[in-house]
C-alpha cells in the first residue's frame, strides 16, 4: 500500500494521489520545489491521516536520479505504486526559435522520464511486481503545428511507455499510459480552450487512480477523448496538414 | 461566457472575462488571474490594482475589479499545520468550508462559526467576518482568527494577531479584501461529539413572540435562526418559524446515528444546470412558497445532520440561477438592539407596500461587533432576497432610509447598491478610523475592487 509520485507539484498528481490516501496508500513525494514538497506533504498528513515523505528530485538532473530512487526505497522498501506527472508544456513559438526551450520540452517531457523509468522498471522487473503510471498526453497522438515540440515529445514518450510495457508484462509489472486532454490546471490557464472539453484535475486523478489500480494499459482522461482522437488520427495527412490545427 | 487568454507585459497570465458576485448582479470585466503562490501575487501587484477573489459567494461586486486584476486564491488551499490538541489549524486563505468540514467532522472538530454555504474560502471569510447562526453566543469568525499572513501593498508579507500589526489585523478582519491578499490563517476549531444538531422548531404567529423567544431561548441553544413570512398579510403577517439548535452530545444520539456518527457523510446534490430566462420568481411562487414553509414546519425537537442544518441550500447547486440573468440583490441589515423590533416592523411593511416579496427572509440575534468594519454588532439582522427588476433599488433605497433612522447598517458583502453618501453614514465613525489604517498600509491603492470604489473606501 504505497505510491511514489514523481513531479509532486503537479494538481493532477496530487489529485490522483488524494485518492491513494483516501484507499490508505504512504506516499512518497518527489519534486524539485523543496518549499512545495514540505507543503504538499504536510497538507497530505493533515487531510489524510497518512504516512508521507518527501524526497528532492530533479528531474533534469540525470545523474541524480539513481540517488533519487534509493532514497525512495529506503523510506519504503515495498513501493508498490509509481506515477510519474512531471512534464513541461512550454511555448511552441520560443521553442521553434530558441533551441533551449525545445531541448527544455524535450528533457523534461522525454529524456527525463526515460531516465528515471529505467531506474524504477529494473527494480520492479527484478522484484517481479511493481506498477508504474506515466502521464503522455494527447496531444502526443498527433503532430500538430500548433504544439509538435511538446506534442513529438509526448509521442516519443508514449511509444517508449509501449515497449516498456510489453518488456515488463512478463514479469508482472504494469505500465500504464495516461492521456488526458484539457486539464485546468495552472498550466493551462489563460490558454484559449474550449470549456466543454476542459475537465477539473479531480476527475483525471480519480481516472489515474482507477486505471492504475486495475491495471490498465492506457487510458485516455476524460474517455471521450479516445473517440476524439480516434477522428483526429484518422484524418489523412493531405488534409491533415492544410489545417490550422 | 466569453473568455480571453492574455499576458502582462511581465508575461503573467490573466484571462478577461465578465465576473459578478454570487447575486449575478453587477457584472464587470475583469482580468482574472489564479495565482499559486506570493511569488505570483508580487508579479499581479506590479501590473496593476488588484483585488483577492476566493469562490466569488460575496452577493455584490465585493470580489470583482472593474478593468483591474482578481486574483482568484482556488490553487493557494492547503493544510498547514494542525494540533489535534488544541484544534488549532493553519491553512492557506483558498482552504474552504467544505475542505475543513469534510477533513474534521469526523474527527471531532467543527468550525466555530460557519455562513449559510459552505462554499467560503476562509480568505474569504476574514475579508467579510462572516457570521453565522451562533453570533449572539460566539461572535463572528474573528473572534476564532488567530493570526493571519497578508501581503500587503508594498510587497511585503506582514503577519496579523492581536499583538502583533493589531491595526491591520481589525481593518482586514471585515476590511473587504481592500488592506491586501490574505495568504494564510489560524483558526481555533471547535469540539464536537458528534456530526449531528440537536434542533428544535418553534413555530410562532407574530414579531412580538419571535422576540421574546430570541430572549427565552438564549442561554440554552448555541444557534438560533428565524425564518419569516414576509408576504403573509391580515392575521399572517409575522408569522415565523424560529429554528434553535446545538451540537449533539454522543450520547444523547439515538443508536442508528451513533453509528453513523462515525461514517463519512454522502450528501445528495441536485443542480439548476443554467440561468431559467424568464424569472420564475412572482408574487403568487413567493407567496406560495412561505405559505408552504409555514404549513409544513411543525413544533418539533429532531436530531439533524449539520449538513441539513447549515447548509441547506448547498444541496441544490448554483441555485442563485432561479433568478433568471438578471440576477437577485440579498439585503441584510443590521438594527440596535433596543429599537430592533420596531424597525423590522416597519422594513417589513415596507417590502409589503412595494410588493416586493422575498422568497426567503430570515431574522437573526446579533451579538459584539469585531473588525473596523465589521458588519455586526449588538442587535437584529433581517436579510432578504429581491429579483433584480424595476423597482428593486428603489425599494432598497426607501429600505435604507429606515435603517439609517434606526441607526442600523447593511452588509457590504450582500451589497450591489449602495452609495457612498449612505455608507458613510452608516458606518459613520468606523469608516474614517478603517481609512487611517487603509492610507497607511495601502497609501496608491494597489487593493481595490469594484464595491471600495462605489462606497468612497478607494478612490474611482
């Protein structure tokens, strides 16, 4: 009964992970905002009632993240849950101008992810269990011109999420794809979004929760966009590119 | 709704959109921001006059900013700190009723003075002193305040007791939001034994028993709370149902609610999904539904689940859209004790004169007076509800006239009408003392909003 949550300050994570605290879970919270982490935690004791730690983590820091998920292991030995949240939307003008901000996309929402996944899939593989939930998006469907950066690093992602899943379903570990669509979060505030289709971070992580507990594959949250993106994909390339999309 | 996604020059993030208070009435556009942090709110500050917002439940334009920045407190809602002890909690402004019902209830642990919703931030709550059903016992929310974190005008984060910056603790306790932006508080939570009120209704024919009883039932119940009947003419006229109440003792709980005591409450909500286009408000509706309020409450002692009890019309969301787009104005005044039941007299017959009935009216014991500006002090508060239509300020204007004669005072954060002359002689005395405090800490005015602006408390 333990989740390890990766990118803590994330309203998504912390809404997911308000219901492994409801069901009894620890939880462990990693992220790089030492002045955040402390407060999610101790939010998380009062609300809750439950054990929570707090582990820095960078998750630009490469080299740092092997420390980072033995420290995790000393303060529970017997993780059994892990959702990994961090990612970073940036700007798609400035990343098409400025490199910096295209490898910023790229790392925090590719490379970053691929590196600590390794690290945490190695051990579950070698305990033989283990559950790891990874938030893609869906905008990691389809490249569009209006957000391929962060868009192609979310496809990388969830194409390497496929085949680390099919790597670890023989030794019983899960890897589960999540794909939400529009979330209101601080991320996306301010950004022109159509309302209907804008769901609150409360029922995505109920949707994260669920789908981790029974050990699902990949799940689209809200559902309804597996059906939209079902039409998007679906859109020939000759047409697909003449649109403003 | 139209919404617009911009940024500052500083690369902030707002979105304008059209905002009003809770009675829909009146609507300005604003730049709406929701920042997560004091790094965030310092940014806010540089780009222009601001105004705290938390789940927008004031009735007016108390939370809302003409042309300015709302600065929305929905990310900034955590726990703090908590003594299982003492039952003191530090928590961020935007922490809700809600989330310290549905995290404490079960633990023992209520708040010491809640509103009528429990949608209320507790920012929200110190900006406008809330009161509830027990301030003739317990005074306002203040009294429960044990300090509080402000940003202030000049960037700085300034902690508020009684003792320390005790000026700027009683100007922000009722102060509107209009001294800076409350970051974080501590409040005392009150025992309890059980999530259950031991309530009792007296159903009684006239203002002059309703008196009495406030005066009879006193010492004995913790909450008490009247409804009225202010469209019922001849015989009728007056008639109330006074609802008393206080937490129940475990034991004195029937067997079944023991039990479920300890169980986490599922409440049953129903929404009005959208604005109903024509008001469904009319003298027959409202007449008919006080006549059934009236006919169906009885003479009764009942163990009642504080959600039933306190928030009752929290079950049925966004109910303010009965009131079709134009919106409804909530009158809640304030009348010195001594001359209390002559001037509800007169208020009502004046309401019955212009025919404007209220679908609920509700007469309530105050008790000492808190904060600078503070809406209650010793004496009787009536509040009512009006559809926005013509003459509605009309009549509220005549209302106001009355309660000015009885040395009384409205309420800012049900207010959407009134005018800086009669504010001021309303809060003569406090609103001048409130403004040495205000020029001190706030001297360019960087907190403002739409209702500082209307009375006189900033400049337009």
């Amino acid at each position: 009964m333990s989740l390890l949550v990766l990118g803590a300050n994330s309203l998504i994570a912390q809404a997911a992970a308000a219901n492994f605290a409801q069901a009894g879970h620890e939880i462990i919270f990693a992220e790089r905002n030492k002045d955040e982490l402390s407060k999610i935690a101790e939010d998380f004791k009062i609300r809750h009632k439950v054990n929570c730690y707090s582990v820095q983590f960078d998750a630009l820091d490469f080299s740092g993240h092997k420390k980072a998920v033995e420290d995790c292991l000393a303060l529970i030995p017997d993780l059994q849950y892990v959702l990994i949240t961090f990612g970073y939307l940036g700007t798609q003008e400035s990343a098409q101008i400025d490199f910096s901000e295209a490898h910023r996309v790229i790392d925090l929402n590719y490379t970053g992810v691929v590196s600590i996944c390794e690290i945490i899939a190695a051990e579950f593989e070698s305990k033989k269990k283990g559950n790891i939930a990874v938030i893609s998006s869906v905008a990691g469907d389809r490249g569009r011109q209006s957000n391929y950066m962060y868009g192609s690093a979310k496809g990388g992602l969830s194409v390497y999420l496929q085949g680390l899943r099919s790597r670890l379903f023989k030794s019983g570990v899960n890897v589960l794809t999540v794909k939400p669509g529009f979330v209101d979060t601080p991320m996306t505030y301010g950004m022109k979004l159509p309302g209907i289709l804008v769901a609150s971070p409360q029922k995505v992580g109920r949707d994260i929760y669920k789908a981790m507990i029974n050990g699902k594959s990949i799940k689209y949250t809200p559902f309804f966009w597996w059906y939209i993106m079902k039409i998007v994909k679906s859109i020939p390339e000759i047409i697909f590119k003449k649109l403003k999309l | 709704m139209e919404e617009r996604a911009f940024k500052t020059q500083n690369s902030m993030k707002f979105e304008e959109m059209e905002l009003s208070g809770f009675g829909k009435y009146p609507k300005a556009k604003c730049k709406v921001t929701r920042p997560t942090g004091i790094e965030d709110l310092k940014e806010y500050l540089k780009e222009g006059p601001m105004v705290g917002r938390g789940l927008g439940r004031s009735y007016g334009d108390a939370a809302i900013n003409k042309g300015g920045f709302v600065a929305e407190s929905i990310h900034m809602n955590r726990f703090l700190a908590f003594d299982e002890s003492t039952g003191i909690l530090r928590c961020e402004a935007g922490v809700t009723y809600e989330n310290l019902l549905d995290t404490f209830v079960l633990r023992g642990w209520f708040p010491p003075v809640t509103p009528g919703t429990k949608y209320v931030t507790m920012g929200g709550a110190i900006a406008s002193d809330v009161h509830g059903k027990n301030h003739h016992k317990a005074g306002s929310i203040s009294s429960f305040v044990l300090s509080f974190n402000i940003l202030t005008a000049s960037g700085k984060v300034m902690k508020c007791s009684r003792e320390e910056n005790s000026d700027l603790f009683w100007a922000t306790v009722g102060g509107m939001g209009l001294t800076g932006f409350i970051l974080d508080c501590e409040i005392k939570l009150r025992k309890i034994e059980s999530p259950y009120i031991e309530s009792k209704a007296v159903k009684l024919g006239n203002l002059n028993a309703l008196f009495d009883k406030f005066e009879e039932y006193d010492a004995d119940y913790h909450y008490s709370v009247a409804w009225m009947d202010i469209v019922a003419k001849g015989s009728s006229y007056g008639r109330n149902v006074l609802f008393l109440g206080n937490h129940s003792k475990l034991d004195e709980l029937p067997e079944k609610l023991k039990l479920r005591s300890k169980e986490k409450h599922i409440e049953k909500k129903i929404s009005v999904p959208f604005e109903i286009p024509f008001s469904t408000l009319n003298k027959v509706t409202i007449s008919l539904f006080n006549s059934m309020i009236y006919m169906t409450s009885k003479n009764k002692e009942n163990f009642e689940h504080y959600d039933k009890y306190f928030y009752p019309l929290d079950s049925i969301l966004n109910w303010n859209h009965i009131y079709s787009k134009s919106g409804l104005i909530q009158y809640q005044l304030n009348i010195p004790e001594d001359r209390g039941k002559e001037a509800v007299d007169k208020l009502l017959h004046k309401v019955v004169s212009f025919g404007g009935g209220s679908f609920l009216a509700v007469l309530k014991k105050m008790g000492d007076q808190e904060g600078i500006l503070s809406f209650p002090f010793r004496g009787y508060t009536l509040s009512m509800d009006f559809p926005v239509k013509k003459g509605t300020i009309e009549m509220c204007r005549k209302l106001d006239e009355i309660v000015l004669d009885y040395g009384g005072r409205t309420y800012l954060t049900k207010d959407s009408i009134l005018d800086e002359v009669t504010f001021k002689k309303m809060y003569k005395g406090l609103w001048e003392k409130w403004m040495d405090i205000k020029i001190k800490y706030d001297p360019e005015n960087k907190f403002t909003s739409s209702l500082g602006r209307r009375i006189g408390l900033c400049p337009s």
